[in-house]
C-alpha cells in the first residue's frame, strides 16, 4: 500500500489498506495513514475512513480524536450534532470523550463546556472524569482541575496518565513538593501498557527536584521585596480585566527600565496577545501594526541580562521578554508564564511575576488587546540604559520615572 501511496495509485493503495488494517485495526500508525492518502484530494473519504476504523477498534481513542478534530476544523455544527447523539446513549463512548478531547485541543473551552455536559449525562463514569480533568488542564484551568479529581474522582490517582497530569497540575500551583511525591507514589504503577505515561513520569522525576531550591531561594527574594516595598507595580488592563505585576528594578533594572518606558509612552496600548499556548504562556508586545508571526519590536534592542548573577527563574505568572528574530534581539515583546518554564531559565530575562490576575492571563487565548499598562506603586529610578540600533549603532536613553520627562526609546 504504501508503495503504491508513491505511485500515485491512490485508489489502489487504499483498497491494500483496507484489507489490512481492517484486520488489525488496532496498528494505529498504518491506520492513520491510511486515512492522510486522501486528506488533500479527498475528504470526505478520509472522514469515511476514520469512522470505519472507529467501528472496527471501537475502544481506540486515536481513531475519534482524529475524526472530530477534523470535523470541527471544518463543520463544528456537525460535531455537536454528533455529540449529542452521544448523550443519548446508555453509556459513554469512548468515541464521545475522544469527540470532547478533539474539540479540546481546538478549543479548550468549548472543550470544557462539551466535557462539563457529558459529565452531568454520566457523572459515574471514570472515563468522563478523567476526560474532564483533561480538558482542564488544557485549558490551564490547573486548580479546579485539582479540586476536582481529588473530590470526585480519587480513586483514579494511580492512573499512569491522570496521575501524571495530577502532578503537573500541582506543579503549575506551586505545590512542588506534593507534585514530586505523588510521581513517587506512581512508580508503583509498572503497567506496560501504559509506557508512554510512564516515561513521562520518569522525566519529570528527573527534572523536578531542581525547582525547590530555586523556588526556596525565589520565596527568600520576594519576602525580602516585600518586606521593602521597594519593588514598582503595574496595572496592566486586558479587555478592561486589571492584572498587577511587580517589577523586579533590582534583578533586571535594564528590562524594567525599557518595559515601562514603553509603557509609559503609550507603546503597548492597544497591542495584542499574539501568540497564546494554554497551559504554557501567553505572549504579546509587538507593535500595533504587525501581524503574527511577527518578530518586530520597538525599532532597537536591549542586553539580555538572563545570564546576569542576579537573573531570576520561571515560575507561574513570571513575565519576561523573549529574544526574537535572526540575531535573538530583546526589545518590546514580553510574555506571561502560566506555569513554571525551567527550561526558559538563563535563556530570557525575567522581569517581574503576576501578583494579582493570574486566572485572567490563563485564559487568554489569543487576540486579546491591552487597554493600558499604568505604573500604580513606586517608581522606576532614574537610570540611564544602552540600546541597539538595527544599523548597529548605539545610544542612550533615559528609564521611565514618576518625576522624569526623559526621552523615551520608544520615541528614538
């Protein structure tokens, strides 16, 4: 079949695949490849393909994930049809949760919506619960997700795959130590089927121990800022939600100096978020009138000071400023952590951490507008900052002050 797939006999191809696979329906590899021959030319016959392969491995959720992903990237009114065909049903399918995780990965809160409804149809099922949680975590929805397995669905703790996303879900809330011990408790778990879960599990238990000692020392710096009160604060206003950021001036005084210079000359009004992954951070920062992708920034850039001795990690809520285009330049564009990102550490400096809005940042989605970003506590002190010019030369400017009418870089 797949020789003929590179003759270009299509037809013929498919009528090889399905002898086979129709007779191991469970080799998911072939199987979905059986179905991509005609994903260009044809369709509707890779959909028809799909739902034969469901019929025959009912119990394989690669099949429906497949299918319903295509469907509501086409004919979402399609698959609500469909679903609620499902509730219909006596039982739950693993079909209808493979429908709501396809919808899911699209839509994350569609995806909680379809999940919430097929659990109030059969709230006794483990595989809608855990379907549920799923749909949660997607859509960095990490506490509730907490709550509600461990209210409804405890049992299900030891599961290789639930209780992976338990753990990561702990982990995003800063629950660092019971996320490691509960991958500890999962190594009891040595099911083979499930190694994929299990390597995942293993990871993790390899990478994590490093992030409590940085978040011991990171919780040491913040009482003493707080203690200080030294620490500026922003209010920065999405679709009219406020969300508070506290600047770090002492760790990265480059990279507050240059954000809320920015700030101040109106640089990110009405930008929006351009790149938003749930789960992983949302990010924004470019100018008004770029489309993404865009690796534009403010016209010059600034030091990466990631790989300073003071430089602070990722946590959940961290902002930091990535380092874009061809020559990895760092000037306006910043993005929020909706977990902690270690593997970001000493790469972008990060700047600041969420004090309050978290939950607001967690469910962007993307194209989300800043209304404003207003320094609300304390000040930036005066301080003078290099910057870039992309014709390679440098110059100086002046940070932002609550007292300085210094020129700003956003206005070279």
């Amino acid at each position: 079949a797949k020789i003929l797939v590179m003759l270009d006999r299509i037809d013929q191809a498919d009528a090889q695949y399905r002898v086979g696979i129709l007779r191991e329906p469970f080799r998911i590899f072939e199987g979905m490849e059986w179905a991509s021959i005609h994903h260009e030319s044809n369709p509707a016959r890779t959909m028809s393909v799909l739902r034969e392969l469901m019929a025959a491995a009912p119990d394989k959720r690669a099949y429906p994930l497949a299918l319903y992903g295509y469907l509501e990237a086409t004919n979402p009114e399609q698959v609500d049809r469909e679903f609620d065909q499902y509730l219909a049903l006596d039982e739950a399918t693993v079909a209808a949760t493979g429908l709501v995780g396809a919808v899911g990965h699209t839509n994350p809160d569609r995806g909680i919506e379809l999940g919430r409804r097929l659990l109030d149809t059969f709230p006794e099922s483990d595989d809608v619960k855990m379907e549920y949680m799923r749909r949660l975590r997607q859509a960095a929805r990490f506490k509730d997700a907490i709550d509600f397995i461990e209210e409804h669905g405890q049992h299900l703790l030891m599961d290789p795959g639930i209780g992976v996303m338990y753990s990561d879900c702990l982990y995003a809330e800063h629950r660092f130590d019971a996320s490691i011990r509960h991958l500890i408790e999962l190594q009891a778990n040595d099911d083979q089927e499930a190694n994929s879960n299990n390597l995942d599990r293993d990871m993790r238990l390899d990478l994590r121990p490093a992030i409590l000692k940085s978040w011991k020392k990171e919780q040491a710096i913040r009482s003493s800022e707080v203690a200080s009160g030294t620490n500026p604060r922003v209010t920065m206003t999405i679709d009219g939600r406020p969300v508070i950021i506290e600047l770090y001036r002492d760790s990265a005084p480059v990279t507050v100096a240059n954000f809320t210079a920015l700030a101040r000359d109106g640089f990110y009004e009405d930008t929006w978020f351009h790149n938003v992954a749930p789960g992983f951070m949302a990010q924004g920062g470019i100018p008004t009138d770029q489309a993404y992708p865009s690796y534009h920034g403010p016209g010059y850039s600034i030091v990466n000071e990631a790989t300073e001795p003071g430089a602070r990690d990722h946590f959940s809520g961290s902002i930091a400023m990535p380092r874009i285009s061809a020559d990895k330049s760092i000037g306006s564009q910043f993005y929020i952590t909706h977990a902690p990102t270690m593997h970001l550490n000493g790469l972008n400096p990060v700047f600041g951490h969420v004090v309050e809005g978290l939950d607001v940042i967690r469910s962007l989605r993307g194209g989300e507008r800043i209304d404003s970003i207003e320094l609300t506590r304390g000040d930036v002190p005066e301080a003078d900052f290099d910057i870039l010019l992309p014709d390679g030369s440098g110059t100086t400017y002046r940070a932002w002050t609550s007292t300085s009418s210094g020129t700003s870089p956003s206005a070279p």
